[in-house]
C-alpha cells in the first residue's frame, strides 16, 4: 500500500524498513533456544510414552519408514504418518512407503542435456544474412574455429563471400563444439573439404568431371523480378545471382517495369547422361526502359571471377551507396544543420540510415580499419581507409564486430559492426561518411569509383575467349528487343 506524503511523491510502505535504524533484539531472545530444548524433551517423552505398560513393542515407538533417495551415500530415517498414543489409544498402522521419484545425477545421458552436441557430422544450414561465426553459434560450435577457417589462405573466401542463403555445410565436431571437419559442395562440380591439423586447418578443393551444355533462357517480368526469373526456368540461387549482377546498375525496387525483359545463358552439367546441376551464369542482359545492360562472367589467370560489360568495364563497383538496410534516412549531408540535441547549427558531413538496433553494418568498399573505438559525439567508431584519397567512417555502433582492429583489412560487404545510438543520438542508426582527400562528400551523390577495367592482355583475352557467348548474348538480346517492339505496337 502506498500514502502520498506532502511533497506529492508516493513511498511503498513495504519497503519502509530499508530506511529505518535497525533495533536491538531483546537480551532474552539469544537464550531461546537452549531454554525450549527441555521443553521439547518433556513433550516427545509425554507424546510417546503412554499411562500403563505398551501392550506390544510396536504401540510404544512411531511409525518409522526408512526412504532412499537416489545419489545420496546414506538412507535416512523419517517418520511417516505418526501418532501419538493418548491412553489406551493405540498408533496407527504405519503407511506404505514413500516413493520418490528423482532420478540419479549419474544416469543423464548426454542427449538429455540441454543444447548438447551429437557426436558424428551434423547438417548446418546458412540461413539468410548468416556469416560462418553465427551459423555456428547456432550449433553450438566454436566461434573461433569459424574465424580460423574463414582465414584460411586461398580457400577462407570460400566460408565469408561464398556463402550464400540455403547452403549447407556438413561439419564433425567434438562433444566440446571444436570442429574436427568439413564437408562442402560449392557447386555442382567443386567440393571442398576441410580438416583440423596442428596449425588449425588446411583444406582441398576437389573438382569432378562433367558434360557441359550450354542452357540459354528468357523472360518477361510480369509480376516481379525474382518470381518471373523462376517462371523463366532459373532456380533460385541463378535468380539470385542474376539480381546481384545488375543490382549496381538498376535499382530494382523503382526502375525495373511490367514489360522488362532478361535474358541468361548458362551451363547444364551432365554426368552419365544426368543432369546433375547447373553452372554459374556466363552472361546476362536486362533491357529496362528501352536501355540495354549486357553482363559476361570473365574468370582471371588468378582464378577469380567477375562480371564485366562487354567493353571490359565492371559490373560491380568498388563501393555501395550505404553500409546497412536501412528503413529511411533519418537525416541527410546537411552542412548547415541544426543539430536535434545541441538545438544550434553543426555541420552534418554525413547521411544518416535509420536502422533497427543490432542490424549489421557492412563496410561499403575495400580498404584497412585505421581507427576503431569511441570518439566523442560519434559514440562506437570506424573508419576505413580506402585509398590515399578516400577514408569511411561509420558512427553510433551498438558494438563493433568480433575478429577485426586497427590494421585488419576489410572487404566491401563485410560486417564491421552492429547499429546502436551511442554518441549524440536520438535513435538507433548509423551515421555514414564519406571523405576524399579529407573533405566530406555526400554518400548518395558523389560518384563512387568502380573496380579497375580490365586492360591490355587481359582485356584481349577476355574478348577472344568470350566472343562467341558475347555475340550470342548479342542475338538473344536483339530478338528480345524484337518481341518487346510487336508487344508494343500490337492493340
């Protein structure tokens, strides 16, 4: 219950006594104990001895029933059902046996245990926006194994860039999480498999034989670009794949229209005349509003692949526009803001994406963590230098990402940290920025640098090795337009 005192604030009463001065206890109250132990004595010899001789051993002793509690060295007597013998009057029969039903500690099995690990290879699924640590995490496996076989030299990318939702990973581990192995099929064609040794692990990639046939197929989009891709006959890691390779060119949440039409071509592998599965796509068109974007998968002497336009220029740049998902930009690159807290004018030399709290935050190009901690009104910090010009910086971190510090080197899309409001922040979001040469510059305008072009040997190569798929995509793309044309024109 609670009284309102004069100055209008209520107190709990309950808890009054945690602001009273403690009272002394009475000088008797120490020597309670000792003087009720004659007490008890007296009444236990009244309860249980009665007026005249017992007319049996049994009258004259309580109901006693010895219990054994499972896990405990000793069995303890305990009386049950007793009473007391007034008179002539004669105990009750004792009552049958107390049943407990605990079960020793000993005889938990380890699949009794909560969240407990199997021995043997268990199925791990990626599950959308997983990284390797987290598909781990939720197995129960061992964070840093999942860094060490992320770094592992040639083939780590294979765990970080290469994973993909709906990937499934066969991974042994032992009772303690620390994995022993792991068994992945990249494609069809490449699997790779990976095993603990002395240094942490070491991997091979194996590739098998197979018939390749090249697949082509088109589309129109009707009703949304990853639905009418599957209607076309692509599965959904090709749409996927197909979405990825134009997402730098298009912005498929307002430029894509009813009537847009794509083309791809691809492998089918064949093995025993089976098909077995399907190849990366080779090449792709998008004709979107009448304009023609063309796409060909070029793969270095390095082994490292990339989509480039038929001119030898990048599909992909070097940047993206924002480090999150963001649901709105809260507030824009505004020199001459009136700053929401300090209610003064602050120049706001980056754009803000609001976010929820905890989402990651991904690095928006490649480059070195030159600082990584807390500074002033930024709150969490992270800047990344990209170049001699360019440098990022990502603010109001809830927490920064495990694994990385100054000096690591970051690739674009990478997890560097998670949204939070630390700093001079009204919500959870990340404040993004964008300096060339030191100045800032608006990250939604300023033109972002894509990935070198390929040139000299390189660029000749790619020509005389793709020139049959080019002018294939060229024919393709061509008869679209066609059909694009009669569709227009027909009443």
């Amino acid at each position: 219950m609670k009284r309102r005192e004069a100055m209008g604030k209520f107190v709990d009463r309950d808890y009054l006594w945690l602001r009273e001065k403690p009272q002394k206890s009475p000088r008797w109250q120490p020597w309670a104990p000792v003087a009720l132990v004659p007490v008890a004595a007296a009444l236990t010899w009244y309860l249980t001895a009665p007026a005249g001789a017992p007319p049996d051993d049994d009258a004259a002793v309580p109901a006693v029933t010895r219990v054994h509690v499972p896990g405990f060295q000793r069995a303890h007597a305990m009386p049950v059902n007793f009473s007391p013998t007034f008179d002539n009057v004669r105990t009750r029969p004792p009552a049958r046996p107390i049943q407990l039903a605990f079960a020793p500690a000993a005889s938990l099995t380890s699949s009794d245990k909560p969240n407990a690990l199997k021995p043997g290879w268990q199925r791990v699924t990626i599950a959308s926006g997983d990284t390797l640590s987290l598909a781990f995490a939720r197995h129960g496996l061992s964070y840093m194994d999942s860094l060490r076989i992320a770094h592992m030299p040639h083939l780590g990318h294979y765990f970080t860039r290469g994973l993909q939702a709906g990937d499934v990973l066969e991974v042994k581990a032992d009772d303690t999480g620390h994995v022993q192995a792991i068994r992945y099929a990249v494609d069809a064609l490449h699997h790779l498999s990976v095993r603990r040794n002395d240094d942490g692990f070491t991997g091979t990639l194996a590739e098998q034989s197979a018939e390749h046939r090249q697949t082509s197929v088109s589309g129109v989009i009707r009703h949304s670009f990853y639905r009418d891709a599957i209607a076309a006959g692509l599965t959904g890691r090709q749409a996927a794949s197909l979405h990825q390779i134009f997402a730098q060119s298009v912005d498929f949440g307002r430029d894509i229209q009813p009537g847009d039409r794509f083309v791809a071509v691809y492998d089918t592998l064949y093995r025993k005349q089976k098909q077995v599965g399907t190849g990366p796509i080779a090449a792709a068109a998008l004709i979107n509003n009448g304009q023609v974007i063309r796409a060909v998968r070029y793969t270095d002497d390095n082994g490292h692949s990339e989509y480039y336009r038929p001119d030898g220029r990048p599909m992909r740049p070097a940047f993206a526009r924002a480090p999150v998902q963001y649901t709105r930009i809260s507030s824009p690159f505004n020199l001459n803001r009136m700053h929401p807290i300090l209610h003064r004018i602050r120049r706001h030399e980056g754009t803000d994406y609001a976010a929820p709290e905890g989402a990651p935050i991904h690095a928006t190009g490649d480059g070195r963590i030159i600082f990584r901690g807390r500074r002033g009104g930024y709150g969490n910090v992270v800047i990344i230098r990209h170049n001699r010009h360019i440098t990022m910086r990502f603010a109001h971190m809830s927490r920064f990402a495990r694994g990385l510090h100054v000096g690591s080197r970051v690739r674009e899309g990478q997890t560097i940290g998670y949204v939070g409001m630390t700093g001079l922040a009204t919500g959870p979001h990340v404040h993004y920025e964008f300096r060339v040469d030191g100045k800032p510059r608006n990250p939604q305008t300023v033109p972002l640098p894509g990935a070198p072009p390929l040139q000299g040997h390189q660029l000749a190569a790619f020509k005389a090795r793709d020139a049959d798929l080019i002018a294939k995509l060229d024919d393709m793309t061509d008869d679209a337009r066609v059909h694009m044309a009669s569709a227009t024109d027909s009443p």
